[in-house]
C-alpha cells in the first residue's frame, strides 16, 4: 500500500490536453437570429468548422516547427484573402438582395459602399453621355448654320464698304456745298439722310444734279458722271439712312407686261401734269412737268418711287412692282411708237392739230379768194 501510494505521488497522471474551442466554432447569436438563406447558413457553419481544424492543427505544432515567414509572402496572402473575401461578401450581398433578407452582422456596410460605388460610376457614364450630347448639338449647330448662314462673303462687303468711301469723296467734292458735309441739309439744298440710293440714281443720271445755281426747277442734262460714279455716290448715301433701291427693270419685264394696265395707271395718276402722251405741261410757279421722252425705265420707276420736284410719291400701297413696271412700258411705248397718221406735231393731241387745220384751211381760203378777187378787177 506505501509503495503504491509513493508510486502515485512522484509519477503525475496522464492528462490528454484540452483545445479550447475558437470563437468561430460558436455561430454569432446575431447570425443565428438571423433570417439568412440556407445557402448561405451552409457556408457559415463550412467557414465555422474549417477556423476550429485550422486551431487544432495550431494547438499540436510545437515551438520549434515554426519557420520563419517572408513578409512579401505574407503581404500577397493578405491580398490574395481580401480579393477573396471581397468576392464572397459581393456574392453574399447579391444573395442577400435576392431574396430580401437583412445583411450579415459585421458587414452592414458592404452593399451600400458597393452602391456608393455604382453611383459614382453611373455619374461618370452621365457625364459622358452630357458631353458627348453637347459635343454634337454644337456639331449640328455649325452645320445648319453653314447650310442656312446668309451668302455674303468678304469680298462683296469690301467691294460695298470701297464703294460708300469713293461715294463719300465725289459727294464731298460736288455736293457737300449745298446739301452739307454730312448730307443733313442747308438753306440752299433738302437733306439727303433716308432718300435712299433710288433719288441719287434718278437726279445724277438724268444730269438735274449737281445743280449749278438754285432755280425754280432743274432741268434735264447730260450727266457730268459716268455710271460707276453714279453708283458710288448712291451707295454712300444709301450707308446714311437707307431708303428706296435702285429698280432692276430689264427687256424681258417690259415686254411681258400688260400695256392695257399700265395705260390705265397712267391716264388716272399722270397725264394730268405729263399730258396724255407723256410730253410734259407747264405747271404753277415757273415749274414744270417734264417730257418722258428719253426718261428710261428704270428712271419712270424712281421718279414714282421719289417724287421729285412737285411729282408725289406713289409707294408700294399705291402702285406696285408689277404694276409700276406696267406704267414705264406704256410709256416707253408712247415715245418708241410710230405715228401712223404722218407728222405727230408734238404728239399734242387735238387741240395743235385742230388749230392747225383752221390756220392752214382757212388762211388758204382766205388767199384763194383774195386771189379770185384780184383776177375780177382786171
């Protein structure tokens, strides 16, 4: 019994060592309240019996096994395991969205970083997109504006701007005396601001201005300017205020129009004072209207348009276009026309040739009889 005792006493039992058992072993009561799928609890209690093999193993390796870890080795296990978890937690959320449970206790912020992260990139595509759509409305913008732009080009407005300059220059030379050096007017000339290009065309080409010396009414002459100076000139002030443009009239307008029409226009608005064949009458004053004999078309046209002298101003309300065209084709045809009856006398009318035909029949009469007379006496 003593020895056994002693036995017992020097020689300590044999004790198996206990594990503790790893936290990872015992699901979190969280995770097991929680109303996952059964998929991904499967997974949980995989990774939960995994961790306590992996303590087990640790348990049994003794001091002396362990070798000395590489801190790059150990550096590419932790990103290699974050790439890992990263998928495993994108994989879990996805689930977790699917079927509408809560997000695993510990990563409550997964999904919305990862939505975060969305809104961010959805953002960038935005911005593209804005971008790229800004990029072609100006596109199309430049475009459209090539296509509808009006036709100038830089060529005709230096050729326009040369020409108000020479115009400036001869109206400075033969017309600033009377009418200012600014064309605003003076007690011996009107102003020209707004009479546009039409009444410098009529006045300088039909040679009434530059006016020698003031008078009741200018007369028609032979123009001291050559075309191109006449276009100058009305250029320049046409730059000052505008007003009615030069009339383009060509054969082709003249011959297409209607002489009925324009006769009609003529003997209602202008043979009162141009006579019925357009030679001209005396007017009040020492005034005059003039004969349309060499007036040309595009002349008749501006002197109804302008109202020169005592002449009123027929506008577009009154006569139009087509109409006025009209009126300067009767009127060249009255001038260009033959007289089918002989000699015209003036193309007068009537009242000439009636006091013609009295003077010359019976002063004849007259004579004849004088001379019977004288014969008797013998």
């Amino acid at each position: 019994m003593t020895e056994s005792s002693g036995t017992s006493s020097d020689t300590p039992p044999e004790t198996t060592p206990v594990i503790p058992a790893s936290p990872a072993a015992t699901p979190p009561r969280d995770a097991a309240a929680s109303p996952e799928s059964t998929g991904t609890s499967t997974r949980v209690r995989a990774a939960a019996s995994s961790d306590a093999d992996a303590d087990a193993d640790v348990a049994d390796v003794e001091p002396g096994d362990v070798e000395p870890v590489d801190a790059d080795v150990v550096a590419a296990d932790v990103a290699t395991d974050a790439d890992v978890t990263a998928d495993a937690d994108e994989e879990a959320d996805t689930e977790t969205a699917g079927s509408g449970a809560k997000p695993v206790a510990g990563r409550p912020g997964l999904l919305g970083r990862r939505r975060a992260r969305r809104r961010v990139s959805t953002s960038q595509r935005r911005r593209r997109s804005s971008a790229l759509v800004l990029a072609l409305g100006l596109l199309a913008t430049g475009v459209l504006w090539t296509l509808l732009a009006p036709g100038g080009n830089a060529a005709s407005a230096s050729d326009s701007n040369e020409a108000v300059r020479q115009g400036r220059a001869l109206y400075l030379q033969g017309c600033s005396t009377c009418h200012g050096l600014g064309a605003q007017g003076s007690s011996t000339g009107p102003s020209l601001i707004g009479v546009g290009a039409a009444a410098v065309d009529f006045q300088v080409s039909t040679g009434r201005m530059p006016l020698a010396a003031p008078a009741a009414q200018a007369d028609r002459k032979a123009p001291i300017y050559s075309d191109t100076q006449i276009a100058q000139l009305a250029a320049y002030i046409d730059s000052l205020g505008g007003g009615p443009e030069v009339p383009k009239v060509d054969d082709t307008a003249l011959d297409d129009a209607a002489l009925s029409k324009g006769g009609e226009l003529y003997r209602a608005n202008c043979a009162q004072c141009h006579q019925a064949v357009a030679q001209g009458a005396p007017l009040t004053y020492g005034k005059f209207a003039p004969s349309l004999d060499e007036s040309t078309a595009t002349q008749i046209i501006e002197a109804m348009r302008t109202g020169p002298e005592s002449m009123p101003v027929f506008g577009d309300r009154q006569i139009n276009e087509e109409d006025a065209v009209a009126v300067a084709a009767y009127v060249r045809h009255l001038t260009d026309a033959p007289s089918p009856g002989g000699f015209s006398l003036g193309k007068y009318g009537p009242v000439p040739e009636g006091l013609l035909a009295i003077l010359v029949g019976i002063g004849g009469l007259l004579a004849v009889c004088l001379w019977i007379g004288a014969r008797q006496k013998r």
